[in-house]
C-alpha cells in the first residue's frame, strides 16, 4: 500500500501508515494484495461516460507510483462520482496527478476533469487538441493551461501540435500513446469526427497490458462488422498488431456499434473487456449495443466481460442515478491479475473477484 503525498521524496510518515490501514479496513479492495508492486486500474462507475484512475507501481518512473487519469466522466461537483472515488480510497486533496489524459472533448469525458485540476496538482495535462467550441470546455482548457504544482506551471500538452509526444519509459511499466488526434482525412464528420481525435493509450506491465480506446470508432453504424474506416482504419494502419495486442481492452466509445470492428477485436485478442457506459438512451437505444458484446464473445470465446452499467436496466435506473457504484478495479503485480468489481452500495458495499489471470 502507498501513501498519497504531495512531494513524493519523503518517506512515508506515520500518519500515512494510519491512513493506509484505514484504506484497507474500508475498502476491502486490496486487502489480498499489499505491496507496491502493482499495478491498479480503477474504471470508476460515472454512468455514460469515462472515467479511469492508474496507479503505477512504486519505484516505476516515481518513488510512490504513478498517478494517470484518463478522462473525468460527465458530471462535475457534489456529483463527480471520480472525486468521490478518489477520496474513499483516501487519495487525499492537493496531491500529485503525474498525467491528466483527457481523450477528446465530448461531454462524458471532459468535464470531471476541471475538478481534478481543482482539487489536485496535475503535473501534464494532456489534450487532443481537437478544436472544441463551447464555454464550459473553454473553462476546462482555461484551467488546464493555468493548472501548477507548488509554483511551478504544469505541462500542457496538445497531441494535434505535438503528435509524436510520449511518457518516458519507465524499467518494466511502459506507456505508450498508439494514437492522437490528426488532421488526416478519413476519420468521419460531426460527432464521429470528435471521437476519431481520441488519445489511445497503452500500457503493458511485465506480462500484461491494457490498451484503452477511448471513444475511437471504427465504422458507420449500419456497416458490417468486418468493415474498416475512420479511426481503427487509422489506428491499424499506424501500430502494428503485436503492438495492440491487450490483456485488458477498454472498449471503444462505450461498446457502440460504431467501433470493435473484427479488425480491431482480432489484432487486440483481449481476455479482459471493460465497458464503461450508463442509462443513456441515444435514438432509443443503449450502450453497448448487444452485437458488439456478441462479437466479442463470439471472437474471443470466454472473454471476462466487465461493465459499470452492471444490471443497471434490471434495477431500472436512469441517467439521474446511474453512477450507482458498479467501480471495476484491475490489479496487477505483473505475474497475476486479478479483475474486481464492487457489488451493492452503502454497508452492503463489498469487492468481488470476477477474474484472476495468471501467466
Ligand atoms: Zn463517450
């Protein structure tokens, strides 16, 4: 277990010890698997929407592990369910966020994020750089670009301007962004073409790995699945296969018919799939879209498949109350990984093991 502080080169004091025992006796999450050496990726339940926080393993590219947000889910204040999440798991105020991904600016994604920036020091921000209109984006981006750590000014990063920007390696954890918004032609119109400018992340530790989509589409809704276009067509084309190739996928745009082409399915061969989605009706229908889990399963028979809208429809929940806790938590030392969800809420609240891997 680790400490959350700001400067990362003190050791641990006592007071954190406390507060790590306490973590443990609350959350019953890692109970099983103190230490350092893992690696945590935490998919919190935001309803419709993303949101992710990675903690990497102590002593990979920082004392204490990494800290990586990727998106903010939809909701900001009382309602920002990431927050929430961070503070049960006593991820105290003002502490260090080394990356603060916000994969493209569509509204499920961005705006948690400005709370984040409020109520952490986010060393690197890093944007699509998609042109995005908007007041309240336009306040995120304000934000962003003013956001420091102590007094020193945080970097802000625009993968349009800056398409060939990566994290340093560190010695067994290596992050590597696959994909970044591009002004090639090809990657669809309106709506689509927002989420063709999402950041596609990688992340492999010793044995495993994690690739996470964001909302990067693959085809035209109507298409056939073993149709190519926008950006999986573009993702595809860049990275080579063995490159994609992911224990862990977080499915693209909430598990919508527009993305897992069987192109994308076959070169990633997940064992793990995660979908983050809600009670959103879009034209009547929900995500993920039935035909997308069916061809995961049917291409990667015995696919783990893990979701934060589990049984949402069955409990009749809609877009108000939704975020309803279904938090997923992958853990990792690099040899096992162990697939978590939380079930019930309130005292009733509890982790389950759905999935453990070992290689
Ligand atoms: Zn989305």
């Amino acid at each position: 277990m680790r400490c959350q502080k700001v400067d990362y080169t003190f050791p641990m004091p006592k007071v954190c010890l406390i507060s790590s025992l306490a973590w443990f006796a609350y959350s019953g999450l890692l109970s099983a698997d103190q230490g350092d050496t893992l690696l945590q990726v935490h998919f919190v339940d935001v309803g419709q929407g993303d949101a992710i926080w990675i903690q990497g393993p102590a002593g990979e590219c920082s004392d204490n592990g990494l800290n990586i947000i990727i998106d903010g889910g939809p909701d900001t204040g009382k309602g920002n369910r990431l927050i929430t999440y961070l503070e049960t798991y006593k991820f105290v105020k003002d502490s260090v966020i080394d990356y603060a991904i916000i994969t493209h600016p569509h509204d499920d994604h961005y705006p948690g994020m400005t709370d984040i920036l409020k109520n952490y020091q986010v060393k690197t921000i890093i944007d699509s750089g998609f042109p995005a209109d908007g007041v309240k984006f336009q306040k995120f981006l304000t934000a962003a670009k003013s956001e420091k750590v102590g007094n020193k000014p945080s970097t802000f990063i625009e993968m349009r301007k800056q398409p060939t920007y990566q994290l340093p390696d560190c010695t067994d954890l290596h992050i590597s962004i696959l994909f970044g918004d591009t002004d090639q032609a090809g990657l669809g119109s309106g709506n689509s073409r927002v989420n063709n400018a999402s950041t596609v992340v990688r992340i492999e530790y010793k044995k495993f790995s994690f690739l996470f989509m964001g909302d990067l589409e693959g085809k035209d809704r109507a298409d056939p699945a073993d149709k190519l276009s926008m950006g999986e067509k573009a993702l595809l084309s860049k990275v080579p296969a063995e490159k994609l190739r992911a224990t862990v996928l977080k499915v693209g745009h909430h598990g919508s018919e527009t993305s897992s082409t069987l192109s994308l399915i076959r070169a990633v061969q997940p064992d793990v799939i995660v979908i983050q989605s809600g009670r959103k009706a879009f034209s009547g229908t929900f995500l993920p879209d039935q035909s997308v889990i069916d061809r995961y399963k049917k291409e990667r028979p015995g696919v783990t498949i893990v979701r934060t809208d589990e049984g949402d429809e069955q409990q009749g929940l809609d877009t108000t109350n939704d975020a309803d806790g279904d938090d997923i938590a992958i853990l990792t030392d690099g040899d096992s990984l162990r697939v978590r969800q939380a079930r019930l809420s309130g005292s009733k609240r509890q982790w389950v093991t759905v999935k453990k891997l070992q290689k």
